[in-house]
C-alpha cells in the first residue's frame, strides 16, 4: 500500500467563505499515482471545515444564512469563550458543518456522486489557514 500526504493552504479574504478545493484534491490524487483507495481530506483549524455539497451559489447563501441563524457572529459577548478572541461563532458552524471528508478512489478518480462537490468552509478567515490532504492505497 501506497500513501501521499499534502497540505492546502488558505488565506482567505473574508471572515467566512466556500471554496470549491475538489480540482485541488484531483490534482493531489493524479500526483498520488493511486488507482484504488481513499482519500482522507480534513481542515487542520477548529473554525474551518471540509464538506461535501453542491456547488450552487443559492445552497452557499442558503448555508450561510441558516449558520448565522444557529450561531450568530454578534453580539460577541453572547459567547463565553469570546474574550481575547471573538470567533465562538466560527467553532460552532465548524462543528456542524464537520471537520473532515473520505471520499473513495476507483480507477484513478474520486469516486463523488454526479453533483458532489468537495468545500472548505471557513468561519473565522483573513489568515494562513490548511487542509490535510491524505490518500492511501495501491
């Protein structure tokens, strides 16, 4: 068995954003030379997130507006843990937007449903920020 670690990084440009990273994650996957086995793609930051959605501009609000409603940015003091830092916010829509996706290869390909599309989700954004890519396999 065969295995290939990369990163992504990101810095985003706004406090929350969607970015489609599947081309990113093919790209790892072609460079992997895997033909069957899993990928493993996780944000290594608590107010990030990896998902799998569609990638439709209306779902993207659609998410973005139900977050806020579940855990609002403000008032900052709403949230214990808001202190020094004013980003409980961005913990909460990490974990329930998820930490982490597998996805199967088959045949040199991820093997996504025909609308699936793979996001990193970020919450607490304006800095450096990584994914863990990780395949294994033949």
């Amino acid at each position: 068995m065969k295995s290939f670690r990369k990163e992504l990084w990101f810095k985003t440009k706004n406090r929350r954003e969607f970015i489609n990273i599947t081309g990113e994650i093919e790209n790892c996957l072609n460079e992997s030379s895997i033909r069957e086995g899993l990928v493993l793609c996780n944000a290594m930051h608590i107010t990030a997130s990896v998902f799998i959605n569609d990638d439709e501009s209306g779902l993207h609000q659609d998410f973005e507006e139900w977050l806020e409603k579940l855990a609002p940015e403000k008032p900052y003091d709403r949230y214990r843990h808001n202190g020094f830092e004013d980003n409980a916010d961005a913990h909460l829509k990490r974990t329930i937007m998820g930490r982490e996706i597998v996805v199967a290869v088959t045949d040199g390909k991820l093997d996504l449903g025909p609308w699936e599309q793979v996001f990193y989700g970020e919450f607490d954004g304006k800095r450096q920020k990584r994914v863990l890519i990780k395949i294994i396999g033949e």
